[in-house]
C-alpha cells in the first residue's frame, strides 16, 4: 500500500516519453492485423476451424506485404514511413525500425514449438498483442531518429526478450521504447493501478535499472505509472 500511494503522487507529472504522431500506430496496426495473421496461418499449423474463424477456406500462401502511411506531425520532417510485413521469423528480431530507410518491418513472432503445431484462435489474439507492442516500440524509434530531440545509438536485437542484458535495458536509445512495451505489457495482463508494484518488481527491465541505473529508475517509475493511468483513464 505504500507503494502504492507513492505511485499516485507521480499523477501530476507529465512522463518524458515523446507522444507518436496521433493515429499512425492504431492506422498501421489496422492495416497490419489482417496480413500478418495470414502469414501466421500459412507458416505455422493450424486446424480447419481455426482457419474458417477468419473467413479462410484453405491455407493462404505466406507473402510480404508492404504499404506507405501518411505522417502528419509538425514536428517530424519525414512525411512517409513504409512498413513491411515479411513472412517468416528473422534471427529472433520481432520488428525493426531502419532510420536509413525510414522503414519498419514486421517479422513473425518466435513463438514456441507447441504454438507452431496447434495454432489456436486465443494464441493467435496474444500475438496480435505483441504485434500492436511492437509497432508501438518501432514508432518510438521513429520518433527518436527524426525529431530535434532524438537520441542516438544503434538498436540492439535479441532473441528473447525475457533474457536480454542489462545492457540493453540501460541503452538511452531503448529506454523509451522498452517502456512503451512494459506498458503495453501490463494493460493486456492487468487492469488495476494497484498492481503496479507486483510488475515493476518483476520486470526485468526495471530490475536492471534499479541495479545498474537506478536515477533512471526513479524516472521510469513515475513515466510508467503516468502513462498507465493515461490508457485506463
């Protein structure tokens, strides 16, 4: 309860993460949604009925799939951001976000053997989930790279989230979009601001934060409650 209670006096502060250009992520999760689980039903194992839930009457073929959004931000000189969605996995990548090419591709989700031969309809909505995660995380670094305030670095791949170093976690460059998946994290697993304590204690990310970084710890504390308050508010 004390933590708690500590959580609510951050409410009147406004969180350092920068706001995505308004509507572009729901945009290219609405346009991503339907392409990417046909990928997933034409690379891993499914049932009849699995596939006639999403109006399919026989296995797709996996295809890429690729479409250019509009950007309207003032503060972002980049007017076009291209996205692709290519079916198969990529080196434990889930998605990237190339600043050369002002471009973000959308991988399949590494999921587990027992997924790939049985791929139901719940396990299917769970990696939409991660898909809506993961172009939020992408359009963080878009943002990143393409506004006065953006902080440089190269972006470090790995192939499981759930053990990556900490390292990566301290990284400046991934601070605000790992915290934009933490969030993401927490509203698809629970739907109270008093469970907020039981998360942060066992994140991985804000474990090593605490450890190695624990100023920027402070700070992620109050940007993470913030936000979260925001989306169920």
């Amino acid at each position: 309860m004390k933590e708690y209670k500590l959580l609510l006096s951050y409410l009147d502060k406004k969180s350092r993460l920068p706001d995505l250009p308004q509507g572009l992520s729901e945009a290219i999760f609405e346009w991503a949604r339907v392409p990417y689980t046909k990928n997933m039903l034409a690379v891993y194992k499914t049932s009849k009925r699995t596939l006639e839930h999403f109006g399919l009457s026989k296995k797709p073929k996996p295809l890429m799939y690729t479409k250019t959004f509009k950007v309207q931000d003032e503060r972002i000189d980049v007017k076009n951001l291209q996205v692709h969605i290519i079916p198969k996995e990529a080196n434990g990548q889930e998605a990237v976000y190339d600043e050369n090419y002002n471009r973000i591709t959308l991988y399949l989700q590494d999921v587990l053997e027992e997924t790939k031969n049985n791929l139901t309809i719940h396990k299917i909505e769970k990696l939409l989930y991660y898909l809506k995660s993961n172009i939020d995380h992408e359009l963080t670094h878009f943002v990143q790279f393409n506004t006065p305030q953006s902080v440089g670095g190269t972006t470090v791949f790995h192939s499981d989230y759930k053990s990556l170093s900490d390292d990566y976690y301290i990284s400046p460059v991934e601070y605000k979009p790992i915290l934009s998946n933490e969030v993401n994290d927490f509203l698809y697993n629970y739907n109270s601001m008093k469970d907020i304590p039981k998360f942060i204690e066992e994140s991985h990310f804000f474990s090593a934060l605490k450890r190695r970084a624990y100023g920027k710890y402070k700070n992620a504390v109050k940007d993470f409650t913030i936000l979260v308050q925001n989306s169920i508010s």
